[in-house]
C-alpha cells in the first residue's frame, strides 16, 4: 500500500515515509492510494475477538507487506495492553469507551501505535530520533506516555510555564527517562513557535533527526480506524447481525471520523455516521448549507473540540471525491450546546450514578437526535466514541452534575510522583542550547 498527499496524486510513499514525514512536503495530508476490501477478516469477528487480534488483521492487509512477516502482530501486542470496551447507555444507545489507556483518552491509541511504529522503524534502520511537540497541556500526554521507555526515541516536550492543569503538568514531567520536559517562560504560543523554528534550523538538522507526532500523522490515524471493528464486534454480539448500525463521533479535528469512514471503504458494516460538534460546527454547517466556512474557534466546556478549522476536512473530502452529496448520503452532522451538555452529564448522574465527560455528553445529545431522525429507528444501534474519562475534566463535570467524579487510576497515582523539568527562556537559541548539548 502506497500513500499520496491530498494536494498531489501523483507522488507516492511508503508508509514509513509518512509516518516520519508527518505533513506531506506540499501541505498536504497523507492519504492510503486505494482501500483494500477487508469485508472477509470483518465478517469472521466475533464477540470474542480481541483488539489485538482486530489491529493485527488490519494492519497486515493494510502495510503487511510494507512491514514484513509477523511484524503487524509484534506491533499490534506491543501497542494496545489497553481495549476499549462497549457499554449501554440507553434503548438504542450504546458507548464505546476509549479510555482505558494510559493518558485515559482515545488519542492514546493512535499515539501509542505511532511510537510503536515508530521504533520498529528506526530500530531496522540503526537511527535515533528526537520527536519535538508543543502542548498546552492535555495533548502532550498521549505522546508522552505512548514513547515512554520506546527505544531509539527521545521526547522533548515544551509546555507553557505555569499555564497548564497541575494533573497535566504531572501528566508531562513524571515520565522520566526518554522523556523529557521542558518548561518554556512564555504562552503555548510561544512553545509553538520554537517548536516551529527548531524544525527549520540547519545546525539541528545537521546535528539530529527532529520528527513530530501531531494528530494528522497517518499513524495516529489508521489505528483510530480499529475501535470502529472492534465495536461492531460487540454489538453483533449483543444485538445480532441484521440491526442497522451508526456511529456518532465527537469531533475536533475530525481524526477520529475520518478513521471511522477509512474502516467503511475497507468493508466494514456501518448504516450511517454522525460528526457530533459543539458550537464550533463548521462541518454540520458545511453538511447542511453547502457552504465550508473555516473560522476562530470559540470556547466551550468540551474543549478539546473546540477547532474552528478542522484540519482532517481535507482528508474527508478527499474520500467523497469533493462530492457534497456523496458526504451528505454517509455522514450527517449535529451541534450540541454546553447547556444541552451539562443537561445530559446531569441527567446520566442522577439516573445511575454515571458520570460523562463533555466530549462524550455532546454525542449522546446528538445520537438521540439523530437515532430519532431515522426512519428504522427501533431497529438501529447507535454507537457513541467515548473520547475521555470524565475524571479527567473534574472542573466540568463537577460543575455540572454537583458531585466530583472519581479520578482514573492512572491519574491517582500522578499525585505522589515527583515533578522533574527544564525551565528555558523562550527563544530558539535556549531550546537548541538544551538539544545539542
Ligand atoms: C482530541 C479529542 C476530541 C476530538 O477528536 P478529533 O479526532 O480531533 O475530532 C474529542 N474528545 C477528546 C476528549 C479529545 O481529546
């Protein structure tokens, strides 16, 4: 399997290529040349096959070859200790939980993939490599957490001193080992733009390989595409064969529905998809007026959706062929206010004691809307990505729902573990100072 950017069909990479490259060279975002029809390995899951058993199918039909023998099973056991795990929520209504791993979110699954990935590469190779990433906070533990003890790799990590969450500082700097971070006097902007000018320096380039493992990495991206199978695993098993069944994606970037849409061109059994947005709806918008109108984000409590520019728009388009009506026919959009979200957080706790984060409580709102849309409704299963463990947004839920949730395991036993950082200035001569020497 080849891979093309989006900006230029033309030119072709392996996956490996991709994966270190990141952005393809023209801006553009990589993209799988064609979809192989894996509708026989989806067809033989049962209720009983497990994650690793999922990505290890997808992965050999995907870039098995690319990798070689038994690669894509010493990949997939080496990456996921971790599974989702499919709930009920209501009538019709199911959630997929996608935080049970170590940074207790769903981008712990595509992180963890990529530097498993990654160090496979670089091992066969003989090389090292630096991965340098900005982060205001909740992004870079997933990426910490998934290169940490990762051989050939170091991670240098740049965080806005005294702006970030005391959990997420904890998230960042207890690792210790391959991963390092750095506490830059200055604003996330700020970490940003040394990040930026460190990649174009030619003493570092000289001196190391510097790489990143942004969102829009295809490593990140392929794996988001198995919790897709490994859902319609389990709800066959609950619910049988023949029901219809949807997908309700909260979305940011659109990484995680894009993923979902990938599983279906590769044959797998999906009736619909929903992208569920808080008020930055750019692509519900798009859905329904025709009109894609990328603009500031706005803030919300479900925050990490809070993109105003959606950065795997392209991505999408790509696959409907930049046909609005081909999109219309698979995915359908809905907006979701914070007050309907704390309504729903609300409404869970006092149901059951449950508690939801707002990430998930905004695709819940929409998958009863939308469930109720449909004209099969009694005979369709919607399953909500759960993106976050609600412990992991105490502030939110909190206020929400007037009780504290409790904090994940993972999370609790940050609390007595020591902080170890580097504070620099926030110029490219400090971070290069601390990076060559
Ligand atoms: C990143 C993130 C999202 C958005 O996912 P995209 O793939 O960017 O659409 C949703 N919820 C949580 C908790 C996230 O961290």
């Amino acid at each position: 399997m080849k891979f093309f950017s989006t900006r230029d069909r033309e030119h072709f990479v392996s996956f490996e290529d991709a994966v270190f490259n990141g952005l393809a060279p023209d801006g553009g975002l990589y993209f799988p040349a064609d979809f192989p029809d894996m509708s026989d390995f989806f067809n033989s899951m049962t209720g009983e096959t497990s994650f690793v058993e999922i990505a290890t199918g997808i992965v050999d039909q995907l870039v098995g070859a690319e990798l070689g023998e038994g690669e894509a099973r010493r990949i997939a056991e080496e990456a996921f200790p971790f599974e989702p795990k499919l709930v009920k929520f209501e009538e019709g209504q199911y959630i997929l939980e996608l935080f049970h791993g170590p940074s207790c979110a769903f981008k712990d699954f595509g992180a963890s993939f990529l530097a498993t990935v990654m160090s496979a590469y670089l091992k066969k190779r003989g090389k090292k490599a630096t991965i340098l990433t900005a982060t205001s906070g909740d992004t870079g533990s997933a990426v910490a957490q998934a290169f940490h003890n990762k051989e050939n790799i170091e991670v240098v990590i740049l965080y806005p001193s005294g702006r970030v969450s005391p959990l997420q500082e904890k998230q960042l700097t207890t690792l210790g080992g391959n991963i390092k971070a750095l506490e830059i006097k200055g604003s996330f902007d700020d970490c940003q733009r040394m990040v930026k000018e460190a990649f174009l320096d030619g003493e570092l380039k000289q001196a190391m390989t510097l790489t990143s493992a942004n969102s829009i990495n295809l490593g990140r991206l392929v794996p988001q595409s198995m919790y897709y199978a490994y859902g319609l695993s389990r709800i066959q098993d609950i619910a049988g064969k023949d029901g219809e069944v949807h997908f309700c994606v909260p979305s940011g970037n659109f990484g995680n529905l894009t993923a979902g849409i990938f599983a279906w061109k590769w044959g797998l059994k999906a009736d619909g998809f929903l992208a569920a947005t808080n008020a930055n709806d750019v692509v519900p918008e798009y859905l329904k007026s025709g009109d894609y109108n990328p603009r500031a984000s706005v803030h919300t409590i479900s925050n990490a959706m809070d993109v105003g520019n959606p950065s795997n728009f392209e991505r999408l388009e790509t696959i409907f062929h930049h046909n609005i009506d081909a999109m219309r026919a698979t995915v359908k959009g809905e907006m979701v206010t914070d007050d309907e979200t704390k309504v729903l957080m609300k409404e869970a706790y006092q149901r059951d004691g449950s508690f939801i984060d707002p990430h998930t409580a905004v695709g819940l709102i929409a998958a009863r809307r939308y469930r109720d849309s449909l004209e099969n409704k009694a005979a369709a299963n919607v399953v909500t990505l759960s993106t976050a463990h609600p412990g992991k947004f105490l502030e939110v839920v909190e206020e929400a729902v007037g009780v504290q949730p409790p904090l994940p395991a993972q999370l609790e036993a940050l609390k007595d573990k020591a902080k170890v950082s580097v504070v620099i200035e926030n110029t490219l001569e400090a971070l290069k100072g601390f990076l060559l020497k």
